[in-house]
C-alpha cells in the first residue's frame, strides 16, 4: 500500500470509529511500520488539517475530535488505485462506445485519472490500452442532437423534432416530454410522454432530426408508469406485456443462455436432458424472435402457438432466399 493509499485508509478508520482507534490496529490495518505510521498521522494532521487528538489519558490510541469528525473531509479527490482504474474503465468504455458524443466532455476528467494512477504508479505509463471495449451493431448518432436531447431531458423542458421511424420510413413532427435517455445495445433511445398521440413512446436517436429545446416545461410521469410501460416486457421497444414466450435451448446453448439475463422477470430452468427452458414476457415479438433466431438451430419456441408459428414463417421466408436462383 503507498502512501496515498495509508492517508485514505488512516481517514477512513478514524472517520468510521465510535472509540479512540489503537495505534497497534492502525498499523496492522495499513501494514507499515510504526515510524511510517507516526509520519502519516503527522501529515493527515498537519498538511491536511484533520482534527486528530490521542485518546482520554492514552497516548498508544488517537481519534478525530468528536465535535469536529463530522465536517472534516480530506480535501479534493481521493480516491484508491482499484476505484481510480474503475473509472478509467468506465471512462474508457463511454469513450469507445459511443466517440465523440460524451468522450469529449470527459477528457479533462480521464486526464486527471490517468495523472492521479500515474502517481500511483510512481511515475510510469499505464497501459491503458489494454482496456478494449468492442462496440456491436452502433449506428451512427448525430452527436450535436444528442446534446439537444440530453440537455431538453436534464433541463425538464419540451423537445420539438422529426422523426423517421424505421419500420415505416414515415417523417412525422413530435413534440414530447422528455423522460429518461437509455443506452441499449450500443444504441441510445428517448422515452417521452408524445403530446400528439397523449401515450409514452421510445424514440431511435439516430431517427432523430432537427431537434429543439422548447420553453414549455416538460411534464414529469411517475417512475412507476415509466417502469410498468417500458421496462415490463422484453426489449427496448415494450409496452405492457401481451404474453409470455416460453423458449428451449439444446444442451450446448444452454451453457451460454442460463447466464444471460434477457428480461428482469424471466423464469429459467434446466430439463432433465440437459436443455434449457427459458420464460419472458413480451410485447413486441419481432425483436425476441431475432434474438431467438442467433441461435439458429439450438432454440425452439414452444409457446405460445401464435408466436411459435410467426417463427416457422421467418425460417420458411429465410430458406425461400436460399432456394430461389441468383
């Protein structure tokens, strides 16, 4: 443990302690010597201000002056190696799924990461580039939209765009309350409150045109109608669940798909063969049965029998493909 990491630690003992704190405990907790521990007490003391006293009558004990422990607070940011590369993971991984759009606004804040870890490493370059994070199937997102989005949803003001939707290829006007922005899949959507058509609705950012802050607040829907609407059936695209699906996987694909989490609410169990039955609810079907589809030959959709039979007909389709002649 260096240094910087004694004077959190030696702050966060004495912070926590309902009872003067023994010099031995101290010592042992940051694994150093008796002189290194003198030493980084005097500092936290002395260059940091802390209110360190010894304890009623005990100079082998010492403690944070109790009408003074609450206020104080080491100045700045201090934080361990282990929650610095944290970040520096997080940060990396802002910065390659998405370039551009939220990367620049972080780098001050990842350089004084990447300085803080130098420090912590006695000088030396960190090989930051082995932290890789592999974006699948991002579309491109125009980043000044972006901004007008998220400042609209963090203002709580009405937003104002076009918007192509991708099913219809249809350009409609929206105007709508701005909810919450959600990152799924590599994408980012919209959840807003439609004035038009007076219903909640989920919008691509990438479909997204000519956005505009209005002045008109925004108007707040409760958390729990968000959730019940958004979140209660599978895929990005939810609304209230219209039925169940329930899906088996062949021994093999079991191995992979008993460790994904494909819903909040899925029901999963192992067969006495060896496959994997998997339940969730879902609204949309077409975005479950891609899912699905991935695993080619190694899932089945068992129930219900109208989605069962959408299935057979996207594989009859996808076979037509290959049989007719090029």
């Amino acid at each position: 443990m260096d240094r910087y990491e004694r004077i959190l630690t030696l702050h966060r003992l004495l912070k926590t302690a309902r009872y003067p704190v023994t010099l031995q405990h101290l010592k042992d907790e940051l694994g150093c010597s008796r002189a290194t521990l003198y030493r980084d007490i005097a500092f936290l003391r002395d260059a940091l201000g802390a209110p360190i006293e010894s304890g009623e009558g005990d100079e082998t004990s010492i403690r944070y002056a109790a009408e003074e422990a609450e206020r104080f607070e080491l100045p700045g940011l201090w934080l361990t190696s282990e929650e610095l590369a944290a970040l520096l993971a997080l940060n990396e991984l802002l910065g390659r799924s998405d370039p551009g759009v939220l990367a620049g606004a972080l780098a001050p804040f990842r350089a004084r990461i990447e300085r803080l870890l130098s420090d912590h490493a006695s000088g030396r370059a960190l090989p930051i580039e082995r932290i890789r994070v592999i974006a699948s199937s991002a579309r491109k997102l125009d980043q000044a939209a972006f901004r007008v989005v998220a400042s609209s949803l963090l203002n709580r003001q009405r937003l104002k765009f076009r918007y192509r939707a991708r099913s219809t290829d249809a350009l409609t006007e929206r105007v709508v309350s701005p909810q919450r922005l959600a990152h799924y899949r590599d994408n980012w959507y919209l959840d807003g409150w439609d004035h038009a058509r007076d219903a909640l609705r989920s919008f691509a950012l990438d479909r997204i045109r000519d956005p505009e802050m209005l002045d008109e607040s925004a108007l707040d829907r409760d958390a729990s109608e968000l959730d019940a609407h958004l979140a209660s059936s599978y895929g990005i695209f939810s609304g209230q669940p219209k039925a169940w699906a329930t899906l088996r996987f062949s021994s093999h694909a079991s191995r992979w798909v008993a460790d994904e989490r494909w819903h909040s609410q899925q029901q999963g169990q192992w067969l006495p063969d060896g496959r994997y039955e998997l339940r969730v609810p879902y609204s949309n079907s077409r975005e479950l049965l891609m899912d699905v589809l991935k695993y080619g030959p190694d899932a089945e959709v068992v129930s219900p029998v109208p989605l069962r039979e959408e299935m057979k007909i996207m594989l009859q389709l996808a076979l037509g493909a290959y049989q007719e002649p090029r």
